[in-house]
C-alpha cells in the first residue's frame, strides 16, 4: 500500500546522500561543472524543447549513474576491506557503466550543440 508519510521522511536521506556526493566525489563534481557548462552553451542557443529534454535525460543520467557507482563502491568496499578480484571486478564495472553513459552523454551533446 502506498504511504506518502514513508516517502516524505525517505527525502531528507536522499538530500544527505546528494550532499555526501557533492562534498566527497571528486568525479561527481567534474560531472556537475560539465552540466553548469552545458547548460551555458544551450542556454546561448536555440535550443528546442525536445533538444534540452535530451540534454536533460543524459546529464541527469550520469549523476545518476555515478551516485549508483558511488553505492556500489561503497559496499565493495564494506563486504571486502582487503584486495579480491571480484570486488576489482565489481567496482571496474561500475566505473565503466559510468563511463560508457558519458560516452553517450557527450555524443548526445555533440549532435545537439555542435551540428
């Protein structure tokens, strides 16, 4: 059943774990000042709608994504303090999830803001 009074107090924890991203991963802030920068440029041109809701999707799909990478770091890191090679495995893949949707990211802001 829904319960909008569980969800409401699951906010602030949300807010702490963006707030912990900001202040404690250095390539969520490179992230956001690629964004701030984006942003800037599209707001120079004519950007349609559907060109910014693309632009929309993808940057917040990398934060996204590496706030996910973030989490799972972080539990390889709980479960398994010392060198395994699947924990390696683990993180390895995770940062390459991250890096693969920048890909697509940048590709997405290439075809809108340069052709």
């Amino acid at each position: 059943m829904l319960n909008p009074q569980k969800f409401i107090k699951s906010v602030p924890h949300a807010f702490r774990g963006i707030l912990t991203l900001i202040k404690s991963e250095n390539n969520f802030r490179i992230h956001l000042l690629a964004i701030v920068f984006v942003v800037v440029v599209g707001l120079k041109m004519d950007l349609t709608e559907g060109e910014w809701l693309a632009l929309i999707l993808t940057m917040g799909g990398v934060l996204a994504l590496e706030a996910v990478n973030t989490a799972i770091e972080a539990v390889v890191d709980l479960v398994s303090p010392e060198f395994h090679p699947l924990a390696k495995k683990a993180k390895d893949i995770a940062a390459g999830a991250v890096l693969l949707f920048v890909f697509a990211a940048l590709a997405v802001a290439g075809v809108i803001l340069v052709y």
